[in-house]
C-alpha cells in the first residue's frame, strides 16, 4: 500500500527541515566557527540532502492533501 502524503504536508516538511538546517548549520554546522564545523556540517548536509529527497520522491505533488485510506486521486 502506497500512501504518500499530499503537497501541502510536503511543502511544510520542506519548510520545516530547512529551518533545522540552517539551525543546526549555525550551531554545529560550517557556520559555527568550531574547528569541529568542517566535518559536522559535512554530515549535516548530506543527512539533509537525503531527507528532502526523501521528501520530495514521497510526496504526491499533485493533491493538496493525504486521501483518505482505499480512495484514488
């Protein structure tokens, strides 16, 4: 069973995960200044290019929201 969310929870997810992002960039990140910056904001970027292609091949783009269970689009 395939149920891919819709494109406003897609588009919040987005939203969301780019918020982290830049959080944790500035915290941890290559924007830190720490000598530990290089390799946390390397593990950082490719942990969060993973989730948004996650995100973006898991949603259907097409409807504005998840249809309910045993329905089509």
């Amino acid at each position: 069973m395939n149920r891919n969310q819709g494109c406003l929870a897609g588009l919040g997810e987005l939203f969301l995960v780019g918020w982290i992002f830049r959080w944790l960039q500035r915290v941890i990140g290559y924007r830190s200044g720490s000598c530990l910056g290089c390799g946390c904001g390397t593990v950082l970027f490719f942990n969060m290019v993973w989730i948004i292609l996650s995100i973006i091949f898991g949603t259907y783009w097409l409807s504005l929201v998840m249809l309910p269970f045993g329905q089509w689009a």
